[in-house]
C-alpha cells in the first residue's frame, strides 16, 4: 500500500493518477489520501498500517516532516524539503525505517523544459514554502536565476509590493508555488502587476486543480504562455514509484 499525507487533501489527483496505474499496469496495490492534520501522528500511521510501503508528501508538511525520517537524500537536504518518503521494515517488523526524497524539482524541470528558449535567464518564484524550495533548485541547476517573492521579506528576497514593471521585463519565468487558486478556493490568485506580462513571458502554475486557475487566466490574458502542474505531478509520480520499488541499499 501507498499514500498520500497532507492537510487537507481534497484537491488532489494523486490517488486517481495510482488507481489507473495500477489498473493499467495489472499491479496488485492500493493507494490512499491520508489527511492528518498534526505531521506527529505520521508514526501512529506508519505503525498502524503494516502494509504501507511509500507516502508522498504535500501541504503543509515538505518541510515539517524532515525531522521525523531516519536519512533524507542529497536532493532532499539541500532543497530543505521531502515530497517521497520510502518505507523499509525489518523481516521481523521489529524496525522501520524512514528515507525522504525530493522528485518534485526533477518533475517540475522536465515538464518546464520545452517551454523554455534560450533568453529566460532569470524567473520570479511566487512563495517560499517546500515546493518553492525545489523549484528555485532546480532553476539553478538549470542556470536560471530565481527571485523569491513572499508575504514577508524575512522569507523571501522581495515581496509582492516592490514588484514594478522592471522587475516583470527582466523576469520572463513566473512560477506560481503558493496555493492561492487551488480548488475549492478557485477564484484567489497572486497579487501581481498581471499588466506587465507579455507574449515572451512564461506563468507556470503548480497547481493542478483547476485545470486552469485565475493565475493562468489572467497571464494568457495578457498573452503569456501558461501551463498548469499536472505533468509535473505524473513526471513526480513515476519518479516516487521508482524510489519505492528499488532495493533498500
């Protein structure tokens, strides 16, 4: 058996895109939404389901749930955040062991990838919370410089007041992290000078459902191009599912 922890849970996909797969694929496995609204009962979980083998992590708890793994990947660490966890038991289930991972730069980079030409050399990272972390790694592994935008300047490098039309014209990339939008509160969006974006600019949204959030609307409006998470869920997934069937080093 697999998961997903979270809270809440309702906007997610991943169950679905699992049960097809497993149906697709003749895997006898299940996967379930466990939405626990305190990350200290992962242990009471964990030990209740004997059967459970792998978790995916989403809000609020990449970052919270670091503590409570035995080792975390390279990846992992240095994002600062855990989207995968793999769960090893013992033959006499006396021991579990817990090991965090971070597939969502990889799967964000991917699905990004053929969007991209040669002069978006800088991007606005709208957020800064777990998944904001794997996006601003993988910008970097892709030479592209990010710029943090929060609430509050202590979280990130500016926040959404000081953004002007400069800083819109050098930023070609925008990458809504936050969930303003995510369903069922689909009419939220991030505050930014919308006004300022033109056809060279790229609005990636990491949210999924809806399919189209007021984020994108309003950049397409504009004439940006915009894409949605989606892909970028399944390129996770696959990469989640590989981690939990390797063999334990």
């Amino acid at each position: 058996m697999y998961g997903l922890i979270g809270y809440p849970l309702g906007h997610s996909f991943s169950a679905q895109y699992f049960t097809e797969k497993f149906l697709r694929e003749g895997l006898d496995e299940c996967y379930k939404l466990f939405p626990i609204k305190d990350i200290n009962s992962l242990s009471e979980l964990v030990d209740g389901n004997k059967t459970l083998n792998g978790l995916n992590v989403t809000i609020p708890y990449k970052q919270a749930v670091i503590p409570f793994l035995d080792k975390i990947s390279g990846d992992a660490s240095e994002i600062g955040a855990v989207n995968v966890i793999k769960i090893s038991r013992s033959e006499n289930a006396a021991g579990t062991h817990l090991s965090g991972y971070n597939t969502d730069w990889k799967g964000f980079i991917e699905s990004l990838e053929p969007m991209l030409h040669p002069h978006v050399k800088k991007a606005l990272i709208l957020g800064s919370g777990g998944a904001s972390k794997a996006v601003v790694y993988g910008l970097k592994k892709r030479g592209i410089k990010p710029l943090i935008v929060s609430r509050s300047k202590n979280s990130g490098d500016m926040t959404y007041d000081d953004i002007d039309k400069t800083i819109m014209s050098e930023h070609l990339l925008i990458v809504n992290t936050t969930p303003l939008g995510m369903f069922p509160e689909t009419e939220a969006y991030p505050d930014i000078p919308y006004n300022f974006l033109t056809p060279d600019h790229i609005c990636y949204d990491l949210i999924y459902n809806p399919e189209q959030t007021e984020f994108m609307h309003k950049s397409a409006a504009m004439g940006a191009e915009v894409k949605n998470g989606l892909e970028m869920l399944h390129i996770q997934a696959e990469l989640s599912w590989k981690i939990w069937n390797e063999h334990s080093e």
